[in-house]
C-alpha cells in the first residue's frame, strides 16, 4: 500500500491560491492520485485524479512531477467555503489498494 | 443517478447492544467500503466488499462484521457496542476496474451511551 504524507494542516485568506502538497515515495506503476475534501459531518467528496504530469478541472488543478513521488493539489482563489479536510490518495484502477485514508490537511481559509 | 444512501441517518444505542448500518451504492458500483471517523480523526478503514465477498480488512476487532448481498447493498454489524465504537460510520461505492474514485454517502451518526 502507497503510504501517504500530508501536511496536517494549513491556512490561507481568501482569494489566494492554495497549494497542498501530498508525498507518496513508494507509489506503484500502476497507481492514480485522487483528491477529496471532506465538511464537517459529511462524506469526503472527489475532486480530482490524475496519473501524471498536470490535470485540470473546474475546481482544481493537480500537478504530478515525472517521479511520481508527490503530488500538488492547487485550489485557485479559495473562499471561506473552502474550508475543509483535504485527503490524497494513491491505488490502482482495481479499487482494491486506495482504500487508506491519511491524516489529511485540514484548510481554514480567513477572511 | 441516486448517490450513496446510509441509513439509518442517526442512531443512538447502549453499551453492550448491537447495531447494524445499511448502505446502498450507487447503481453499478460493485465495491462497497466501510469507514468509521470518530472526533478530530481521520477516516479508518474498516472493511470492503466486492461482488460479496470481502477484499480487504482493517485493523478493527472482530466485533466488526460486514456482508454485501447480491444486488451489492451492504450492511455492517457492530456487536457488544462500548462508548468507544460512538462515530460517524461512513460508507463507498466504487466501479472497480476503472480507476474511478470513492463516492461516499453521507454517514450513519452513531451515539453509545
């Protein structure tokens, strides 16, 4: 199982970009990179995935550099409802290794 | 397309009962994954099912069951429940096979006292 390390926690103000980064040193040929964010009381909710180089979609970007070893998850000009955990994970397209959860990074945006 | 469904949405039990949660996956997701997420903690692994059998375990005790039935919906089991087991118990869907992500519903709170 690709073993993930996250900051646990960060802040930023609104309107900034917010940069996460996760380190996944043993991630598997065969592995994706998945984001999810996760309010209070509710279940985590995907973001984005991606397997290498740059993935971009209408809530983020996610920037993988050719080793693989880590990943960015960038949030562009965040508000208060940013506010939340943020969890990557690595595993395969079989489902059957990206079920670990880390600790996370908790965001607090201020106002 | 209907999400995860977790039911009941709350529960509150006493120590030493049993409780059992039901989740029902988004319509094609075969694999379902159990978490539990106590206070300030992060989300750990329980257990998952894949065309009703389980694939992978965590590090819970066996007063932790699970099964998933043939039109993949699963339940989960705690048995001899302690003030400790009181969580949020959330559950996921996958399409394994695809590399899609995890889709989660939105938890069973559970309360021992």
């Amino acid at each position: 199982l690709a073993k993930t390390t996250q900051p646990i926690s960060m802040d930023s103000y609104e309107g900034q970009e917010v940069n996460i980064t996760c380190s996944h040193n043993n991630i598997a040929t065969n592995d994706y990179i998945t984001w999810y964010q996760q309010f209070p009381s509710q279940g985590p909710r995907f973001i984005i995935q991606g397997y290498k180089t740059k993935v971009t979609n209408e809530v983020a970007s996610l920037f993988i550099p050719a080793d693989r070893k880590s990943s960015t998850l960038s949030l562009p000009r965040v508000s208060l409802s940013d506010t939340a955990v943020y969890y990557c994970l690595v595993g395969d397209a079989t489902g059957a290794n990206n079920l670990f959860f880390g600790t996370g990074t908790r965001l607090t945006v201020i106002p | 397309k209907a999400g995860v469904t977790q039911t009941p949405r709350y529960l509150i039990k006493t120590r030493g009962q049993q409780v059992t949660l039901s989740c029902s996956p988004i319509s094609g997701h075969r694999s379902v994954s159990w978490y539990q997420q106590t206070p300030g903690q992060g989300l750990q692994f329980l257990f998952e099912y894949f065309s009703e059998t389980q694939r992978n375990k965590g590090n819970f005790p066996g007063r932790f069951s699970g099964r998933q039935f043939s039109n993949s919906r699963s339940e989960m089991n705690v048995s001899t429940l302690e003030l400790g087991d009181s969580a949020l118990y959330l559950c996921a869907s996958s399409r394994p096979g695809d590399g899609s992500p995890l889709h989660f519903g939105n938890g069973t709170r559970l309360t021992v006292t």
